[in-house]
C-alpha cells in the first residue's frame, strides 16, 4: 500500500523552524506539531543554509544568478561535447570509405 506524502505550506516551516531555535527539546515540539524530529533537523538545515531561499515550493530549488550562469555553462559544455563525440564518429565512419583519414 502507498502512503500520501503529507506536504507543508512554506510558513508552517518556517514556524516550525522559529520554534526550535527557541526551544531545547526539539522531540517533545516535533510531537506537538504532528511531524517527525528527523524533518524538523532536515528543515533547520535547510533553513540555515539557504535561509530567505529555502522552502521554494514543488520542489523547484531557487538559484542565484552565479548558480544559473553555473549550470547553463555547464548544460552547453555537454551538448558541445556530445555534438564533438558525434562528429569523431562521423569522420571515422566516412573516412573508413575513402581511406583518406587517418583519425585518432
């Protein structure tokens, strides 16, 4: 049987998160506040890394303008590798006809 995942709105996290910064037992509050400790220290994680950031909702993760720059650079960076790969293949197969190309 498959179980429903229970999502949180991005306040009630952040609450939760304002909560156990103020207080010690972090299991007697996951309890009041019907969750599990284990996603409450994954939520303060969370939080103290990314702090205004954190919680982007559906799983979408907010970048900033290096980490978009980043990972556009290194999406082109595959593509031209692949279309390079691609190319090799083709002169080594058309060369193979003609014997005029030697390739490495």
């Amino acid at each position: 049987m498959s179980r429903e995942r229970k999502t949180y709105p991005k306040e009630f996290k952040l609450m939760s998160v304002e909560l156990s910064n103020t207080r010690k037992d972090l299991s007697g509050l996951a309890k009041e506040l019907d969750i599990p400790p284990s996603l409450l220290y994954r939520w303060r994680r969370e939080y103290a890394g990314k702090l205004n950031n954190s919680f982007p909702g559906n799983g979408k993760v907010s970048l900033t303008s290096a980490e978009q720059e980043l990972a556009e650079l290194k999406k082109e960076l595959r593509e031209t590798q692949m279309e390079r790969d691609i190319l090799k293949k083709a002169v080594s197969i058309f060369s193979r006809s003609d014997g005029k190309y030697s390739g490495s």
